[in-house]
C-alpha cells in the first residue's frame, strides 16, 4: 500500500471508516480483494489508500474523477452484494463519507 | 483509534497520506501528539481517524467545520514549525488533500 497517485484536483474521496466485527474475516478478505480488483477497473477510478489496525478499525480513501463514477460502482452488482454481506457480517460500524477534493499539495 | 463522531455534512475532510523516513521516531511521537492535542482545541475541529503501519505508510483524516478553520490550523505559529521539521526529517513523501465532504451514511 502507498500513496495514490492521483491527478490534480478537483476529483472526489470515498473515504470508509470501520470497525470489523472480525467475524468470517477469511470471508472478507477474499471478498476485499476481489472489490478492489473490480473497483480498480471501474471508469473513473483514480486509487485506493487502505488500511486496518489489529483491533479492526480500517480507514478505505478510493479516489474517483466525479460523482458519476462513485454511483456506477455504488450499483455495481457484485459491490452490491458484498455490501449487504459486510453491514450484516463482518462491520460493527462503519461511516462512507463523499468529498470533493478541491486541492492537494505535498512531497511527492 | 474509532470512528470519528462527525456532525451532518457539509463539513471538510483534511486527508494526509504519508509515507515515514522512520528517523526521529521519538521526536515524531512526541510532536504527532501534541499537534492533535492543539488540533483538538482549534475553533472547527470535528474529529480525526489515523493509522499507520510497520512499514511506515499512513492515513489521518481530519475533519473540520470549514475553511477558515483548516486555514487558522494551517497557519498556527507552533504546527508551522514541526510541519517544516516534517517535511525535512519525518516524511520520505506525503500528499494532503482537502476535501469537501457533501454526504455520508453508515451504520454507527
């Protein structure tokens, strides 16, 4: 995992903070694996930062050009899926929160 | 580390992704926590979530009222000086986007 290599603004953040349940976590991270490599073959898709603590909490940022992007993977069928499983399995809590990135600076 | 308890959108994201040089680890430490101690107790601030990992690599997501209050953090006479000893010592590459976030949903 490194720092996505993302154009210059604006472009949006899906940033997804959780707490895993830990709860069929080799079920997840078949499943996890698999999201991204779908996500990643999206249109519009721009790079995923990830990670997760041993105590389960986990900060997802994936960048995507525009709003449009973010709702075509929203409805993907397969991500729709693997969504219902992760609210009522593997995520005690969890907060998907969209943003607009209206600029970036930094050392690079 | 948990979910931080933001207030209903519109409200602002400050992403910092960063990569470590490991040096000066202690020093970092010691001047990580008081920056989110001053953070803590600026006008608009609304939360933060952060993780790094062994190798180094690192998301914190800090969250704001607007952009006067990222602005006054920004340029806060004591987070200046360790942002430059950052920027020399602590980080091999680091990007921060500030972001609008415009919705959010989740089970919390």
């Amino acid at each position: 995992m490194s720092i996505a290599n993302t154009p210059k603004p604006p472009y949006y953040a899906v940033i997804f903070t959780s707490i895993h349940t830990n709860k069929e976590k080799e079920e997840y991270d078949t499943a996890s694996a698999r999201m991204v490599e779908l996500a990643q073959n999206m249109p519009g898709f721009l790079g995923v930062e990830s990670l997760r603590d041993k105590s389960g909490f986990g900060i997802t940022s994936v960048y995507w050009k525009d709003k449009e992007s973010i709702k075509a993977w929203r409805y993907h069928e397969e991500h729709k899926i693997v969504k219902k499983r992760g609210r009522a399995i593997w995520y005690e809590k969890y907060i998907v929160r969209i943003a607009k990135v209206e600029k970036d600076y930094g050392k690079i």
